[in-house]
C-alpha cells in the first residue's frame, strides 16, 4: 500500500487504510470464539457476538451437537458455557477433560475440581470455574474438543442497501416540467368543451313568457290531415258465385252406382245400405277390432300399456262377446262369416265377403250367406293375497284376467278347441313390482299361450305391499264359449 507524503513532508495514510480507521469500533466485553475440533480437524468456528449461554449434547436444539461416545457423558442439553450476569463460567463433569489458562496459570480440569465450585442438578455434580477475559483453552468431550478464548467482538456490520440505480421509482424517471404543461392544456380544452354544452351561459326567461309562447304557438298549428278511409270491397259478387257453388254440389248425380252409397259409375246402384247390411259391416269391424287387440295384446309394449290403466280392459270383454271372430280364411286370416271371394270381390266394392248383396267377384251368379260362430274366449278364476296386505290387488287381478283373455283368445285362432286352467303365483317386491312369476297350465293350453300368460303378469304393477313383500296366487280357467254351437 503506498502512502504519499504530506505538505510538512510527513506521510499519510492511504485510502484503505483511512477507510478501515473511519469504520466504527465495537466496544464492550469481549465475546467467545469457540472451534470444534474432531479427528484433528476443526470443522466449525463460530463467534458469540451476543454473549449468551453455550450449550452442547445430542439433542438438535443446542449450540453445538456432540455425538458419539462424548454423547454417553452428557445429557440431552448442557451448559458447558454458561453466562450468570456479565460473567461468563465454564462448567465440566467428571468424564470430561481438557486445560484451561486461568490468570493463576496453566491447570487441567482435574486439578481445578478442588478450587471449583460444586453444583448438584438431579444425580450428577457439575464443577463451575469462573473465566476472565483473558481465558482460554480446550474441553475434551469424548472425541470432541472444544477450543474457546475470549475477543473484542467484531464490528457492527451495515444494513445492506440497494443501490441508488435500483432504488430510483417511477417519480424520478418522471419529466414533470412535461407532465405539468399536459395536465394544463387537457384542463384548458376540455374546460372548453363542457362551457359549450353547458347551459350556464344560456339566457334566463320568465314563467310567463314560455307558457304565453307555447300557447300562441298552438294556436297557430294548421289542422290535421283528414283520416283516410280505406275502399269498401264490393263482397256481393263472390257471395253469388258461392251460392251458385253450393247449388251445384247439392245437385244429386244423374249416373247410378252399383256399390253402395259409392260414387256414380259402372260399378253401384246409388241406393243406400239397408239395416242387415249396416250390422255385418259392424260385425266385421268388431272381428278385426278384437285380432288387433289380441295380436297387440301379447307383446310388453301393450302389456305395459294396459297396466298404467290407460286403455280400458271393457273393451276386451265387449269384443270378446261379439258374434264376429278372426280364423282361417279369407287374405290375412279374416274370417266374416259369410261364402265367397275375398274381400272386395262382391257387388259393393270395398265392404268385403259377409255383406248380403248380389254379384259377387264380378260374375252372373249370386253369392249366398253362411254364419260361421267363432271362437269365444272366456275366462274365468282370480287370486288371493297371502304374507301381507295389498290395496289394489283385486283391480290389478281383474286387469291381469282380461290380459290372460287375449293371450287365449290369440290361441284360439290357431286351435279352437284350446280349453284348460292357468295356475299362477307371483312374488311382489316391496315397491309393487312383480320379482317373479310363475304359470302352470294344464288342459289343452299350448305353450305359447301359457307364456304370454306369464309375460302379462310379469308386467304388473301392484301398491306397496304392507309388511314389505306379498305373494299373489291364484288360477284361470279358459273355455271356448261358442264351442259346439
């Protein structure tokens, strides 16, 4: 470091020399600097800049963590360095060794036990030596050693501080003398702007004036335009020309028909049905009206149907009643109970075999009427209700009768003399529904009908049963009513 010399011819300190002498002094009692010393190497060095109790063991929270055999002399927590007011006192136990140079001279710990002070904590005597600041030495802990003695405690070190680079804001990097000359020119235009669109500058008028005004000023507005009106339409023409219309259609035809009640024309005679006519086409629609019923009848999408109640099960017994029936015969099974051609062969186009006329399939003989009986289902039987106690059970019974009255009356088309009894039982669950269903006919009842029986029933639905669950048992009997007639 190189000094200069000064203006009397002495030297001067240099720069970093001034700089170190400008740096404040710490003052006041020396501080500890202990090192941990192990396997001859020191692997830790601190300074105790705040004059405080030193503690060491092998538990974490202490100042320094002994392991090892020095762990079996110590407790979890002891004060080998503990300050008492201003003084500082080196404690040490029995297993531990060391030196220490007093202002008496250099002793062992051993030797110092005799002018020690003797503190008992629990079990064991801990042995007290007061230092001065002029103390040092080592304390053997197992294989651990403690150097410590006394220094100034080193000096306060400044708070570390940005540099003023990063520590300028937005206010400094700001061109005020910029921000003030914009600030005034926006408040001087839109101060303009708002003068023009306000109405403090405006003239002040009397009351009297404005109602005067306005009064004069109505009284001098023209009159409206007259309302224009639009043209009557002249409705008597199209009124003729409806008349003349309806004139025209309610003119009967000139031309006769053979058919009845058909259009003028080779094929009718223009008369009206008579009463004999009228009841077999009623006939014949009731026969196809009950197929219809039985064929929808026997599938789950009807069954479903006729358990929410929403086509009434009367109907199948006023079917079932009718003289008109559905056997072999005739295009698609239709049997109308009278000889001769197919449907729509006779006289009277359209109305189909049955109906008494004249000519039938075009030709010059007259057909003639049979009356065949059909077959008639009829079924009769119920069911009781055992382990419980269900609300509906007879109306949903009665539903399930006149279900089982089509699945046998769709078996009678195939075999008239079908005849015998269905004995069924149901399992109903505690929702109502039906768990499982069980159907063993006897007599003549073919397969097929005994497990569209069972599909019927399967599709039930009764009111919760009281108790939880519920079973259903009963039979049905099935006889061809029209049979032997």
């Amino acid at each position: 470091m190189t000094q200069s010399a000064g203006p009397q011819g002495g030297q001067r300190p240099g720069r970093m020399t001034a700089v170190m002498r400008a740096m404040p002094v710490a003052t006041g009692p020396k501080v500890l600097r202990i090192g941990l010393v192990q396997g001859g190497k020191v692997i830790e060095e601190r300074v105790i800049k705040q004059r405080s109790t030193v503690t060491v063991g092998p538990s974490e929270k202490n100042t320094f963590v002994v392991l090892g055999s020095g762990s079996s002399v110590l407790p979890s927590t002891f004060k080998l360095f503990e300050l008492v007011g201003q003084d500082y006192f080196l404690n040490f136990l029995d297993g531990m060794g060391g030196r220490v140079a007093l202002q008496t001279g250099v002793a062992e710990l051993n030797a110092l036990k005799g002018q020690a002070r003797r503190v008992q904590v629990g079990d064991v005597t801990v042995y007290q030596v007061k230092l001065t600041e002029d103390a040092r030495g080592k304390v053997v802990i197992g294989e651990t050693t403690f150097l410590f003695q006394f220094v100034a405690p080193p000096p306060i070190q400044p708070k570390p501080q940005l540099p003023s680079s990063v520590k300028s804001g937005i206010a400094d990097e700001i061109d005020w003398s910029m921000t003030i000359i914009a600030a005034f020119s926006f408040l001087i235009h839109f101060g303009a702007v708002g003068s023009i669109y306000s109405d403090w500058a405006d003239r002040v008028l009397p009351d009297e004036g404005d109602i005067k005004g306005l009064v004069s000023m109505v009284k001098n507005l023209p009159p409206p335009p007259p309302a224009e009106k639009p043209p009557e339409e002249d409705t008597s023409k199209d009124d003729k020309k409806e008349d003349k219309q309806d004139k025209q259609v309610a003119k009967p035809s000139s031309g006769g028909s053979k058919g009845a009640g058909g259009p003028a024309g080779k094929g009718g005679t223009g008369r009206p049905v008579s009463g004999a006519e009228a009841a077999a086409i009623g006939k014949q629609l009731a026969a196809m009206e009950a197929q219809v019923l039985g064929v929808v009848g026997s599938g789950p999408a009807a069954a479903n149907v006729l358990a929410d109640g929403n086509v009434p099960t009367g109907s199948l017994d006023t079917f079932a009643k009718q003289d008109a029936a559905v056997g072999a015969g005739g295009p698609g099974g239709l049997k109308t109970g009278v000889a001769g051609g197919p449907v729509g062969t006779g006289e009277r186009p359209g109305l189909g075999d049955g109906i008494p006329a004249g000519k039938a399939g075009g030709a010059t003989g007259s057909g003639t009427s049979t009356q065949v009986a059909a077959p008639k289902a009829s079924v009769a039987g119920g069911g009781s209700v055992s382990g419980g106690k269900i609300s509906n059970a007879a109306r949903v019974i009665a539903l399930a009768r006149a279900k089982a009255r089509a699945c046998y009356q769709q078996g009678l088309a195939s075999n008239p003399d079908m005849e015998g009894r269905a004995s069924f039982t149901l399992t109903i669950s505690g929702s109502g529904s039906v768990s499982s269903a069980s159907v063993s006919p006897s007599g003549s009842l073919s397969p097929a009908v005994a497990n569209c029986i069972k599909g019927a029933l399967s599709g039930l639905s009764f009111d919760p049963p009281e108790g939880g669950a519920a079973t259903v048992s009963g039979s049905f009997s099935f006889v061809n009513a029209n049979k032997g007639k």
